[in-house]
C-alpha cells in the first residue's frame, strides 16, 4: 500500500525546510507485525535532535516517535492485538526476551536498543521503500506517516473512546516525565523538586511531582513562555537562568539546603552539572534529557561520598509501557493528568516544517501533527 510520510534525508538541516513529505511504498506487514493508521503524531525534541545532528542516524529516515492510532492489519502469527483496536504506539519495541524484558524492564531491552540496526523492525529489515531506497522509521515506529508497519510488541491497546491526539502524548512526553517521577525518582510525598527544562518532558515532571504532593515544584528554564507553560501544570517557583544564578536560586528556595529531587529534562553537560549541584545532601540527580552523543560531564568526586548524593538515569520512565501508559490514560480521565492543555497547536502533516520552527521558538507546550 501507499503512505504519506515526512522525510528527512539528510541532517543537519535548517528546521524551516528539513522534511519531505511524499508518497513512499509501504510493505505488508510481517510475522509478529501490524499496520497502524495514524490518527496524531506528537512533534518531540528527540526528532529535532536527529536534524540537527545531535542524535546522529542512518537516513533516510520517516521521523516521529509518539504516536496513537487504530490497528487496520494484521501480520501472521499477531496475538496480542487485532485489527480494529486503538493503540498508544511505543517508542521502545521491547522483544520480549531478553534479560532486561524478563526481569521486567522493557524500556531497557537490548535487542532494541543495542542488537537491532535504527530505524529497522526487530528483523534488521525496512518496511518503507521507493523503488531501490530503503526508509527507517525513527525508534522503528516513524509515526509522522499515514501508516506505519510495526511490531505488536510496540502497539498497547487503549480504550476506543480516546482523544487521539492526546494520546499519542503518552507515547513520548507524558510517560518519560510522569514516569521519572513515579518509577525513576519515587518521589515522596512532601518533597522540594526542581526541573530544569520546561518542554513537553519537563512539564510532565512537574505533573508528576503534583500528583504525588510535592511541596515545592521549581522549574529552570530561559525561555518565559515556557516557564509560563510550567505554571499552568503546577510549578510553584519559576527561575529564569538567563537572570540569575540558578544554582544560587534554587538553594535560596529551599532554605540553603538545596532539592530533594533534581531532575534534568533538556540533554546538557553543564545543565546535568546543575542538577546535581541542586540536591542537598542525600538528595537524587535525575538525568532523563539526551545529550550529544559524545557529550561528558564532569563533577566532583567527593560530593558523592561526602553527602551521599546520586546522580542516576531515566530512560522512557523507567516504564513498563503496557502497564503504565493505560495507567496515565486513567489518570488523564480522572482529571489527574492534564493532557489538554499540553496540546497548543495542532499541524496537518503539510506543515511538519512549521511545527518543527515552532518547537525551536518556544511557541508550543506540545505541537501535534494530527491525520485526516
Ligand atoms: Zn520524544
Ligand atoms: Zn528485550
């Protein structure tokens, strides 16, 4: 069958004209394989870190990694869902064996993530193509297409009565922030967290530490429409780094102690170096944001030992995605999780590019490329 699909051929590239939309061929789908009719795709930073370069992959390459939709076929041998259902699509295709899938960290799997070449199905292979060209999907979804060839093991069933393009959320930004908080951090009750980092990630972090009673939601960023983004989701501190010290700001409120929690949602050495230097002692670094690939930090050996301090990662919320993506659903019916105002502009396919130069202004808490 045919698909339209924005593709970006080469990288870096200038946000204002980086994707192609056009028609390519997409194969039927395999054993274990389904076809997904799009119906929203959120616009992420991790897509804009594979324009510009910052996250480096073999091109070209159908970008979009969170996405919802309807199951339309079914491949040979599919169990686990059936034609018909709607579906969070999830970024991580966990195979289901490996040592991380077994002990209950899908999010984690190796197959996907070290075994499998980018942008493949879990068989090495591609199912987009133009006459000799083979296209990836980006995170093997490439969810900014009509359709998409994936594997079950990427697709969780959700209720059919649900907005789809605040579903799709869930599929990137709302799991990996709210996650961080929930599984990552286990924030207690009562805490002091700050973000540094108010996009559709960090915003989730401040839902999160919400909804488990954190006392004190600090957010860093430089961008004011974004910390005004952050208020609306519960930040109870705004701190522009652009106007001050923010590791001075954040000591000054919380009585010279510093974060419980620190939570890092933007991909930085200097910024990680920050988040750390918030924590008090005892207190946890939470490093969630990708940074260039050859990035490094550096830190000082002795604030570990002497305070007890962590630094540790958080890798797609540390989720179990079936379990807890129908849980935010819950959570987002309930009036627990804000998902409407996270969607502030929504885009046809047509206009990818401008949702991408919208992004980079600062302009959305969540743009949203929504299908006919
Ligand atoms: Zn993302
Ligand atoms: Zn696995």
């Amino acid at each position: 069958m045919k698909t339209r699909a924005a593709v970006l051929y080469d990288a870096p590239r200038p946000m204002a004209s980086a994707m192609v939309v056009e028609e390519l061929e997409l194969d039927p789908p395999g054993v274990g394989e389904v076809v997904v009719k799009l119906a929203a795709s959120g616009v992420c930073h991790s897509d804009y870190s594979v324009i510009n370069g910052n996250i480096p992959h073999p091109l070209p390459v159908v970008l979009g990694h969170e996405g919802a939709g309807t199951v339309v076929e079914v491949g040979a041998g599919v169990r686990s869902v059936k034609s018909g259902d709607t579906a969070i699509l999830t970024y991580v295709t966990p195979c289901g064996r490996c040592y991380f899938c077994t002990t209950g960290k899908p999010a984690l799997c190796t197959t996907h993530s070290r075994d499998t070449p980018p942008g493949t199905l879990l068989d090495g292979t591609c199912r987009l193509h133009k006459r000799d060209t083979r296209y990836r999907q980006l995170t093997r979804l490439g969810t900014m297409s009509e359709y998409a060839v994936v594997s079950e093991n990427a697709v969780v069933p959700i209720r059919p009565d649900t907005p789809l393009d605040k579903a799709a959320l869930i599929g990137c930004a709302v799991t990996t922030g709210v996650g961080a908080v929930l599984n990552t951090a286990k924030v207690e009750a009562g805490s002091r967290i700050v973000v540094i980092g108010a996009g559709g990630v960090g915003l989730n972090v401040v839902q999160g530490a919400r909804l488990v009673g954190a006392s004190r939601i600090i957010v860093v960023d430089v961008v004011p429409s974004k910390l005004e983004y952050a208020r609306k989701f519960g930040a109870t501190d705004l701190v522009n780094a652009k106007e001050c010290d923010p590791i001075q700001a954040v000591m000054d409120l919380t009585d010279g102690i510093g974060a419980d929690y620190a939570f890092e949602a933007i991909g930085g050495a200097r910024t990680i170096e920050q988040a750390f230097r918030m924590i008090r002692i005892a207190g946890t670094a939470v490093v969630i944001g990708i940074a260039e690939h050859d990035a490094e930090v550096r830190l000082p050996a002795t604030m570990f030992p002497r305070g007890e301090r962590r630094l540790i990662g958080c890798y797609y919320g540390s989720s179990r995605m079936r379990v807890d993506m129908v849980k935010y659903l819950g959570l987002y019916r309930d009036g627990q999780l804000n998902l409407d105002a996270l969607v502030t502009k929504t885009y046809t396919l047509d206009q990818v590019n401008e949702a991408f130069v919208d992004m980079q202004e600062g302009r959305n808490a969540r743009g949203v490329i929504v299908f006919d």
